[in-house]
C-alpha cells in the first residue's frame, strides 16, 4: 500500500493512506472561522485547528482521537488566541488548519483562554 502523508505529533506518529476522504468534507463552507484549542499546556496534542464553521469543528471534535481534549472557541482565529506559528493542514480533516503557539507564550491553562 502506497503511504503519502505523515502526521507527526508529541502523542504519536500515524501514516496515512494515499487517498483519504475528509469525514468533514460536508461541514466545510466558510461560515465564522472556530478553532478548536488544548484545554491546557499539558495536553499531549498542543496544536490549535483552525476550522471554516462551528459544525465542522464539531464534527472534527467528535472523529480526531488526537483532539479529544480540546475546547471550542467560535469567531476566534488560532492567531488571535495565540497560536502564531502556521504548521500544515491537517492531512485527513484537510480545511483545518493547525496552528502551534510560541514555546514561551503560555505558562498556565489561563492563557490558552485569553
């Protein structure tokens, strides 16, 4: 079987298909930008998802077991809630967008909730 994505992550390396559908794909009309944040600094997956709608960050919240922790913020950008620095896409729930904060920027669970 031919492997064309990697996802690489503190909580674990997974290798993809080569042709794999978004579940999403349905939820993916821009409607008010919400990401999906880690509920604190300890979280093992400490990227932000930047999602075109509510319904498709739901939809992401409920099928990435490498997001189950996080919480929602709708009409905030990953940028304005603090997490600068452009990644990737992410490469099966391919219209979010991931996002990781500077390393000094949050000290406390406080700060992911600015």
């Amino acid at each position: 079987m031919k492997r064309s994505a990697l996802l690489v992550s503190t909580a674990a390396i997974i290798s993809l298909p080569a042709a794999v559908a978004d579940p999403c794909a349905e939820f993916s009309t821009p409607s008010n930008t919400t990401s999906l944040i880690p509920s604190s600094p300890t979280d093992l997956n400490q990227y932000c998802y930047q999602c075109p709608s509510p319904e498709y960050a739901a939809c992401v919240a409920e099928k990435d077991p490498l997001n189950d922790k996080h919480e929602t913020s709708i009409g905030l950008s990953c940028p304005a809630l603090g997490f600068t620095e452009y990644t990737s896409n992410d490469p099966v729930f391919v219209d979010a967008a991931l996002y990781t904060a500077p390393k000094a920027a949050a000290t406390s669970a406080a700060d992911w909730n600015r």
